[in-house]
C-alpha cells in the first residue's frame, strides 16, 4: 500500500527528531539524564518540545541505540555507549561513571540454574565517592 505525502513527512519528520536526539546522547560522555539531553538538543533546536525529546528517548532506548541507566532514588541516565556495563554512582556529586569490568554473564545463569528464573537482563551500581570527590575532601 502507497503512503500517502503526509504519512512521508510525518515518518521523516520522527526519523529527523530521533536522529537530533540521538546525536546529542553521543555528545555527552557523562550519562546525561533526560533533562541533560533536552537541553543540548534545544540549543541547536528550539523549537523541538521536551515530550518529543523524552518520547523520541525511550524509542532509542528500546531498540538498543542508546542504554538507559537505571539509578537507585535518581533520575534515569542515558548512555551513548549501549553495551551492557557497569556503573558507579558518586554520593556526593551525583556522577556516574562507567566501571571497566567485565559484564559477569555467569550471574544470570546461577541465578536461572538456583531459581529456575529466566534472567533476561541486570545491571550493577556501585556506590560510593568518586576520585575526584574524594580528592577534593583530601584538601
Ligand atoms: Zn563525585
Ligand atoms: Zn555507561
């Protein structure tokens, strides 16, 4: 079936905005939150509205383009970097870093093998005081 020219325009326009989005998320290098992302996209973009930038977020988020972090009593985190890893959240200045380890593929299958639970994903935070912070309390 034919699309008609709105139809065209409309699936352009959403392909458009999704690809300003993401390219902001590949901007930042500091796992921005939603908030983070919007600002950057309105800078260069002021007319595209926060629930398009939030909306066109969790669509990249589902198809894997980009990672949503989940952060305990924190806004979520989005992350250019859409490999499964780890993270760290610091306590006192809110950042989250990525922590170089390798994603333990092995937890989920213990848990599936005690459980009889079928693990389809999970993540780890650690929690603490980044270097910077702590460097900064040193002096
Ligand atoms: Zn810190
Ligand atoms: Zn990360």
């Amino acid at each position: 079936m034919a699309t008609t020219a709105k139809q065209d325009r409309a699936a352009t326009r959403n392909t458009i905005q999704r690809t300003l989005v993401l390219e902001a998320v590949r901007s930042l290098h500091n796992h921005p939150t939603s908030a983070d992302v919007y600002d950057v996209v309105r800078e260069r973009h002021p007319n595209i509205s926060r629930a398009t930038v939030y909306r066109n977020l969790g669509v990249l988020a589902q198809r894997g383009e980009v990672l949503r972090v989940e952060v305990p009593n924190g806004a979520d985190r989005y992350d250019f970097h859409n490999k499964p890893h780890y993270h760290a959240k610091c306590r006192v200045c809110g950042g989250v870093y990525d922590i170089d380890m390798p994603y333990q593929h092995d937890i989920a299958s213990h848990v599936s093998d005690a459980h009889g639970f079928t693990i389809e994903h999970h993540e780890i935070i650690f929690e603490g005081v980044c270097a910077r912070c702590k460097k900064s309390a040193e002096n």
